[in-house]
C-alpha cells in the first residue's frame, strides 16, 4: 500500500480513521468497538477492521501485491488505537520492540468501585483456555505459574462517578499493561470485584443491564495511547499516537 493514509482509506470500515503516521509506513488507526481487529477466518469481513482479504500466517491485511501488516490487536468490544505498517521488515522490527518490551500503552475503564490505593499494581498469572470454542483467561494459584503466564497492569484511579443514590458507585482508571495477556485487563479487574462496565464475558452482567439504558450498551474499555521506539536499518525511531478520551 502507498504511504498516503488516504490511499487506504476506502478499505477502511466505517468509523476507522488513521490517527498518525510515520515515514517507515506505520500507520495509527482507531479502532471502534464492535469491529474486528482481523477476521476471524480467511476472507473477507465487514466487521473487521479494513474490508480486504487477510492472511493469518503473515497476519496482514492484503490487497492484490499491497500488503498492511497488523501490528497489534484489541478485543472486538474494546475501542482505541490498532498499529499497523506497509513493510514486512518495519513489521519484524516492530514486533521485536513488543517482544522487548519496548512499548507503553494506556488504556482507560469505567468498572464498579472498589476502594484500593490510588495506584498500584495488580499481578496476577493467567491461563489461556478454550471454552465452548471461545478463548478465555484465568486466574492460577502463583505455584502452578508453569500453567500459566504473569500478568502485570499498573493502575491509576482517575475518577469516582455517582449515577444516582441507587446504583452503585463508578471509577474511571487508567491501566498501563506491562504484559499482553489475553484479554488480561478485563480479567485482572474482574478478579478484584471491580469489573469493567459492559463486559459480556468476565463483567457484572445485572449491572451492565442496569445501566445500558443510561450509559448506551459497550464495553467501556479503551485504548487510548501508545508509544514506541524501534530499530530500523541501522536507526531508532519513535513513534506515538493519542486519542481523545471517550469517558
């Protein structure tokens, strides 16, 4: 694909906009929730996030020849920022600075309240598993840890919400994952009875109806910031890319 964004942008499904860019082909999008950061089977998808075919074993977007490699991905309910880039060696490249550790996100979520210190650190070891050909996590006791893997998120409260007397108290937190779990934030929430709002799979499923009709029905978890620095032909490169906050 050409490095202009706008070539790309009649693949794009609706509400997918590039958010930054750089001279390598990388490329920011924001990801609304409800789309796919892939298809979840070979072909074509409307739900997903650009309307091409898709290769899993390369794991790219591809159109004719052009190829967007995906950098990154975000639980189809989960709204904010997917990477993506143009060129196979600026993918490896890329990759490696995740594998390293060379990458800060920030997510945000609205969850049910609980009083913990203003900031901390939750750690926990998880374990991938297939339920009902679903992927799930959980929680493992930390002296089965070769079962599993750890997971570890800084957090940050940034707000307390009030809705009314008789609905419970919210919070706004920032998380910073330092680990990439599957569907780690959701989980380790959960686990601390602080489960983020809209969750179908992990959340508080009578207060998620309870408040559909005042907050509108998603999950409210997004990733709102990442920043990165990666070796390329001999040079290191930075890139950063913000959304605005949705709640």
């Amino acid at each position: 694909m050409s490095d202009d964004p706008t070539h790309w942008e009649p693949f794009m499904a609706p509400g997918v906009p590039v958010v930054a860019v750089d001279p390598n082909g990388v490329v920011a999008l924001y990801k609304p929730c409800g789309i796919m950061s892939m298809p979840n089977r070979l072909g074509r998808c409307r739900r997903a996030l650009l309307n091409l075919d898709y290769d899993p074993t390369q794991r790219c977007y591809q159109n004719n020849r052009e190829k967007f490699f995906l950098l990154n991905r975000l639980d189809t309910p989960t709204s904010g920022i997917v990477l993506g880039c143009t060129s196979l060696p600026v993918a490896k490249a890329i990759r490696q600075a995740f594998a390293a550790g060379h990458v800060r996100k920030e997510y945000r979520a609205l969850v049910l309240y609980r009083s913990l210190s203003q900031q901390g650190v939750f750690r926990d070891v998880l374990q991938k598993q297939w339920l009902k050909g679903c992927v799930r996590s959980r929680r493992v006791e930390p002296k089965l840890h070769l079962q599993g893997t750890l997971a570890i998120t800084r957090y940050t409260l940034v707000r307390t919400i009030s809705l009314g007397s008789d609905l419970p108290i919210l919070a706004i937190y920032q998380l910073q994952p330092i680990t990439g779990r599957t569907h780690q934030l959701r989980v380790q929430c959960a686990l601390r009875q602080m489960p983020i709002i809209g969750d179908q799979t992990y959340g508080d499923f009578k207060l998620n109806r309870q408040l559909a009709s005042i907050l509108g029905k998603r999950l409210y978890l997004q990733s709102c910031a990442i920043d990165l620095e990666y070796r390329y032909q001999g040079r290191s490169f930075q890139f950063s890319a913000r959304v605005p906050y949705e709640f």
